[in-house]
C-alpha cells in the first residue's frame, strides 16, 4: 500500500487538474492528510534555512526578500563595531605598558631635572604628554624675623606721609596703618601665627604679651606716640574694625574646621590678621579708656558674644591692663565678671579665663594700692554693686555647688571686696553704693546659706554706717525681709560693744528701731502662721533689748557732757577768782556728787 502510495504521488502531485478532470478511468486520487502535512513544513523549513544561507536575503531564482534579514544585518554589524573598538583599545594600552616598561629604570647623575619635561610620542601619534614640576618650597618665615626687619624711622616717614595725605581722616590713616603692619607680615604663613589654636589653648598670662613681644621698643614707641595724636571717636571705630576682622577670620576658620577632620588654618589668616593685632595692641595700651567708649557695644551686640569669642575679649582687656590697671579692673567687672552669672555662657573653661585675668591683675605690682585708691573712677566704681553681688555669690554658694574654682575666688575676694566698698565717707558716690549695697544684702542674709548669710550681715551693718539714709531703706524692707532683718537684730545685739563705736549716731537707729516695735506689735495682734509670729518674736525680743542699750548710752553720754561742761565751769571760776584759796573742796565733792550716775 505504501509502494503504491509513493508511485501514485507524481501523478497526483506533478499533473495538472484541468487535465484530469474529464477522466479518471475509474481510479480514484488517494491521499495521506498526515504525511502531507509533515512533508510541507519540511519544505518551509528547508526554504527558511536556504534564504538564511543566501547573500542580500534574496533567492537567486527571484523569490520574495525575508523581511528580518535587514534588522539581522544591523545587528551584526553593530556587533562587529564593538569588537573592533575594543580590539584598538586594547591595542592602545598594550603600546601604552610597553613603553612605560622599555624606560629606563636608572638614570646618570649628571642628567639634568630638567628631563622630565621631555616631550614623548605616544602610539605613534605624535601625542605629547609634560610631566609637571615640583614646586619649589617658599622659606619660612616666623612673626619674630618679620619684625625684627621693620625700620622705625620708615616707620615714621610713611605715617607723617599718611597723616598729611588723610589729614581730616583719622579713621583711613588707622587703616593705613594696619596696612604697614600688613605688608611687614606678608611673608609670613598662617602656620607660622595660628592664633584661634594659641589663644585656645595658651594661659592669658602668656598670650597678653602675643604679638607686641617681638616688635622693638623704638617701633613701639613711635607707633604709640602717632597713635596718641588721633582721636577717641577714630581709636574706638579702629578698634571695632579690627574685632570685627577677627571675629569674621574666626567664623571662617571654624567653617574650615567643621567641614574637615583636622583644624587646619584658613587661606587667609596670615599677615592681615598679625598685623590687627599688632595695631590693636598698641590702641588698647596706649589709649585703654577707647575699650570703655565701645563696652556698650560689645555689652549688647550679640556678635561680639559667646563662648567662642570670650578669649578675644580676654586678650583686649588684658592689653588695656599694659596700660592703666584701674580700667582693666572696670572692664573686667562690667564686662567679663557677668559671665559667671550665665547659665548658657558659664562653664569650667570660661569661669577659668575670668578668674586667669583677674588673677594677673592683681598680681601686678602694687595692684591693691593702685586699685584701692582709684575705686572711684570718673564718678563710676571699678566694682558697682551688681558686680560686687556677683562675686559674693560666686565666693560663698551653697556646699553642694562648690566648684574647683571656688577657692580661687576665695582668694581674690577680699581684695575686690576692699576695692568694691572703698571711697571717701559720706560722699555721693559711698551714699549711692551703700543702698544699692544694702538692697540685695538683706536678702542674701534671709537665705540658708551660713556662710553668705553672714557675710552679707556684715556688709549690711557697714551699710549703716555710711549712709544715715540706710535706716529708712531698711524700715521699708523690713517685713518683706523678716528673715534677714531677725539676723541682723540678733547680731547687732550680740556684738553690739564692737558695733556702736562704728556707729557716728545713735539716734537713727533707736528711731528705726522704735518703728519695727510697732511694726511687730501690729503683726502679732493680726494673727497668723506660726513660723511667721515666731520671727516677729524674736525680732521685738531683740529691738527692745538693742533700745535698751542705746538708751544707756545715751544716758551716758548726757552724765559726761554735763561733767565735762562742770569741770570746765570750776577751772574757769577757778582762773577769774582773785582768792582761790577761798574755794570750798568739800562745796565742789557735793557738786560732783549730784551729776547724774553713770
């Protein structure tokens, strides 16, 4: 069946149906559906490979193009321009390792540096390549060899130059000045005077003298002598000019210091910024009382404040020192001493730098005399009241806040004490202090602190004693204070024999006293808490036992007036009498006798 099957298929499949139509002679077409099948996708598939084998995507004997032959074509193509591109870049850095290997690897002495920029082909492309030269290293030069080469009498010549070109303006021959200083110090590096590391981490004592020690006595003094010419309103511009560079080198270096692990110097912190000190430095000691004329500025700008501009200010003070001690005292207590009372501001290294200053200017040679008898300063005191409280509180806190630096207020505290309450008795100035004084004493007395209570007891009584006017103050405190005034009565009571011969008056003191008695009085007729009556009880016991001393005393005093006036009376009777052998020594005993007892 098969055989006839396969010797049928030519006759089926190779003649034409037309022909066939009219006559079968009765053989009928056999077929097998299935074989057909798998012989036509032979056929495709044979035909798909032929024209995938053929050049152009066409058949030689005219058949239709594949229509994926093209986007094939560009495939390929892209493919082969890959491997070609990589095949020269590999080539390249082949010829590139080649040649750096066929270098030599030593070279003669006598060749020359100069060789190194040699210009080289490369790959044959006549590409050249210069190798850079190293740079050559400047000298360093230090703040001392910098200053040692300045000439004082160019010195002078340049500022009579200045002066008479900017006569009407001091502020720009100021500048102009710095200037010189500027261009002395422009060999020198920011290495060389990294001030921000020095005044951080150096001793006030040892920065005070930072940069004025390496420049010569004749170039300061010729500095200083043109600089006492100018006036106060153009020191005091200079003087914020030169902070406000400081400052600005400041913020730029700690910039610098945030955005890197080390703290390197900034670019341009070299000579300008030593040349600024230098010029402040000579101001701030020749003319110290310009640091005074710009305190309120640096008092309330907020940009000259904080923890990482204090030793600045620390250094200016300590050069006003150089020049008067009483000013840096006033600075120091108007300006520096307010920080210990910050809670944001206060910390161990700041409460060090205020009391490192302090330390050095009463360390200087005759420092409590200068300062003592200059206590009063154009009307103003070196120590006001305000500051005065401060360092009382710093010196006695309570025994939980005791700090390191305790003790060394301790130590300095008699002195400012001396000098905080110095000045002539009974002048306007004392009167002033006085009450100021008082105001914030009785109410340290009040508190539960021993030692403060009795410091301030003490400091109260002296208050008295200056200023008449205090007793009235006190009357009017009184029951607000009930606590501290109890202290003061009972000590006043216990050490009153010291105490009354301090006193130039009784009398405002037993009118004082007679004022609380009916003060008490009236109070505990009223009622009230225990704690509270108590105090008033011990506060009439104590005004009544101090009345009845000053009423002795008083006593006292009218039995020896009328002696006194009596013997007076019997000499001089004694001296006009013609007879004095008349006289009666009995008749002046009976005379005696009848005076009022002591």
């Amino acid at each position: 069946m098969d055989e006839r099957a396969v010797s049928l298929e030519p006759q089926v499949n190779g003649e034409d149906e037309a022909t066939n139509a009219p006559s079968n002679h009765g053989w009928q077409k056999v077929t097998y559906a299935k074989r057909n099948r798998k012989q036509q996708s032979k056929n495709s598939d044979s035909a798909v490979n032929s024209d995938t084998a053929r050049v152009n995507g066409t058949h030689a004997t005219g058949d239709k193009p594949n229509v994926f032959r093209s986007l094939e074509q560009q495939s390929e193509d892209r493919r082969r321009r890959v491997l070609e591109a990589q095949k020269v870049a590999a080539a390249a850095a082949a010829a590139d390792d080649h040649q750096i290997r066929s270098k030599p690897k030593h070279r003669s002495d006598d060749e020359d540096d100069d060789s190194d920029g040699v210009v080289a082909a490369e790959n044959g492309q006549g590409q050249e390549k210069k190798v850079k030269k190293p740079k050559v290293k400047k000298p360093k030069v230090t703040v001392a060899e910098a200053a040692s080469k300045i000439d004082a009498a160019d010195l002078e010549t340049f500022l009579v130059d200045v002066s008479a070109s900017y006569e009407s303006k001091e502020d720009i021959q100021l500048m102009r000045f710095a200037d010189y200083f500027g261009r002395v110090f422009s060999s020198v590096s920011s290495a060389q005077f990294p001030w921000v590391k020095m005044f951080r981490e150096s001793t006030v004592a040892k920065i005070s003298d930072v940069p004025l020690c390496h420049i010569s006595d004749v170039v300061y003094k010729t500095s200083v002598d043109w600089i006492n010419r100018r006036s106060s309103e153009a020191l005091s511009s200079f003087v914020l000019w030169s902070l406000d560079c400081i400052h600005s080198d400041l913020a730029s270096q700690q910039a610098v210091t945030k955005g890197s692990k080390k703290g390197v110097q900034h670019a341009s912190s070299k000579s300008q910024l030593a040349a600024i000190f230098v010029a402040l430095a000579m101001v701030l000691r020749r003319k110290p009382d310009v640091l005074i004329n710009v305190l309120p500025t640096l008092r309330e700008n907020s940009k000259y404040q904080g923890q990482d501009k204090l030793p600045v200010i620390v250094w200016m003070v300590a050069q006003a020192c150089q020049g008067d001690l009483a000013v840096g005292l006033y600075l120091w207590a108007h300006n520096i001493l307010p920080i210990v009372n910050g809670k944001s501001s206060c910390n161990p290294q700041s409460r060090d730098l205020v009391l490192q200053l302090v330390e050095r200017i009463l360390s200087a040679p005759k420092a409590r005399t200068i300062l003592v008898n200059g206590a009063i300063r154009k009307g103003e005191r070196l120590v006001p009241p305000s500051a005065f409280e401060t360092l009382m509180r710093a010196t006695f806190p309570t025994s939980s806040a005791r700090v390191k630096a305790t003790e060394r207020f301790e130590a300095v505290y008699p002195t400012l004490k001396e000098v905080a309450l110095a000045g002539p008795a009974g002048s306007k100035a004392m009167k002033q202090a006085s009450q100021q004084i008082l105001a914030f004493t009785i109410k340290a007395v009040g508190e539960s602190i021993p030692e403060l209570s009795n410091e301030a007891s003490s400091i109260f009584i002296w208050c008295l004693t200056q200023n008449p006017d205090c007793y009235k103050q006190w009357d009017k405190l009184y029951l607000d204070n009930l606590e501290g005034s109890v202290r003061i009565l009972r000590k006043l009571n216990e050490q009153w024999k010291e105490l009354s011969v301090k006193q130039s008056s009784l009398d405002p003191l037993r009118e004082t006293l007679k004022g609380f008695t009916d003060e008490n009085e009236k109070e505990l007729a009223g009622g009230g808490d225990a704690a509270h009556q108590a105090l008033l009880k011990d506060a009439d016991k104590y005004c009544k036992g101090i009345l009845g001393r000053v009423s002795r005393g008083h006593g006292c005093m009218k039995s020896l007036t009328f002696v006194v006036i009596a013997a007076v009376a019997v000499g001089a009777a004694a001296l006009m009498s013609p007879n004095m052998e008349s006289w009666d020594l009995k008749k002046l005993s009976v005379l005696f006798n009848s005076s009022p007892s002591f």
